[in-house]
C-alpha cells in the first residue's frame, strides 16, 4: 500500500481509450469505503462515461486539462446534511469530500489506470449539465482514463519534498 501510495501521481494527459465499466464501478466501490465524519454518508456521485457530457464538463471546467474517457462527479447531498444537522459552516463534508476523492485517485492507480481532481469548475453549470436534483451539490471531479506516456504528461511545478521539510515535531518553541 505504501508503495502504491508513493508511486500515485495526478495524470493530466489521457489517452482516448475506454475505461472498462468494471473498472468504474470498482472505483465507485472503492469510494464508498471512504471515511466520513459521523458515518454521514453523504457524498454522492454521478458516473459519466458519454463523450458528449464529458465534452460539456470540459467546456464549464477549466482545470480539466485532462480529455478523459470516464468521470465521477463528488456531489454532496444536502438532505443528508440536513437530517444530520450538519451547519453551513462545518468544514466535516469538505473532508468527506477529500478523503473520498483520496480514495478513488488510489483506487484508480490500483487499477492500473490515470487519474486526476479538477476543482476548477463553474459548479451551477456542472449541475445544469448533469441535470443535478437540488439536493446534490457538485464538489469534485474526478477524472480517469489510460495515462499517456510520460512525455506528454504536464510537468510537476512544485519542488519535491521530502515528510523531513513538511514536519515539525511535539511543538513550536516560544517565539
């Protein structure tokens, strides 16, 4: 697992071929073993494998620099929220959202397929595109689909860092 960890990158450069359905449905798997606060249960996900609905999603999403042949689309659901009295200001479903999309990029990469986020979208248009009900609010997409070569991969921009340049240990000492 560690290793599959490791080796996890975000792909931004797809090829066109399919993803196969089996291979969806065991990221959609994967995705519902994903932690959430309280048990909520509340994110949510639309499956899309049209190529004219990927092409919309596209067009309203411009962090997707990936033409990928499958997505899932991390919604959460406000009635669940609702029912769990959960406050517009409680950042839990966000981390839902994380840990769900953490979960399917692993599940992805397991898989032997790309994967990648996009959280750069105008949000009302996804939902018009994807004829949302109003209790749905897309968060995330999650775009899957056969890594192009390397060469064709976008480059990385930040340095790499090591756990040693993001860590501090016990506490910060008094300024």
């Amino acid at each position: 697992m560690l290793d599959l960890i490791a080796s996890r990158r975000v792909v931004r450069a797809m090829t066109e071929e399919p993803v196969a359905r089996e291979d969806l449905e065991r990221i959609l798997d994967a995705g519902r073993w994903a932690p959430t606060g309280g048990n909520t249960r509340s994110v949510r996900f639309v499956a899309v494998e049209d190529p004219v609905t990927l092409r919309l999603l596209r067009m309203v999403s411009p962090g997707m620099y990936q033409r990928p042949t499958a997505a899932v689309v991390l919604c959460l659901d406000r009635d669940v929220l609702a029912a769990e009295r959960e406050s517009e200001t409680d950042p839990t479903p966000s981390y839902d959202i994380g840990t769900t999309l953490q979960t399917m990029l692993l599940a992805a990469h397991a898989l032997g397929l790309g994967a990648g986020p996009v959280s750069s979208c105008a949000w009302a248009a996804v939902s018009v595109v994807l004829n949302l009900p109003a209790n749905l609010d897309p968060r995330m997409i999650v775009c899957i689909g056969h890594a192009a070569p390397p060469e064709e991969q976008l480059p990385m921009r930040a340095p790499k860092v090591t756990w040693r340049d993001l860590t501090h240990w016990d506490r910060f000492a008094d300024a």
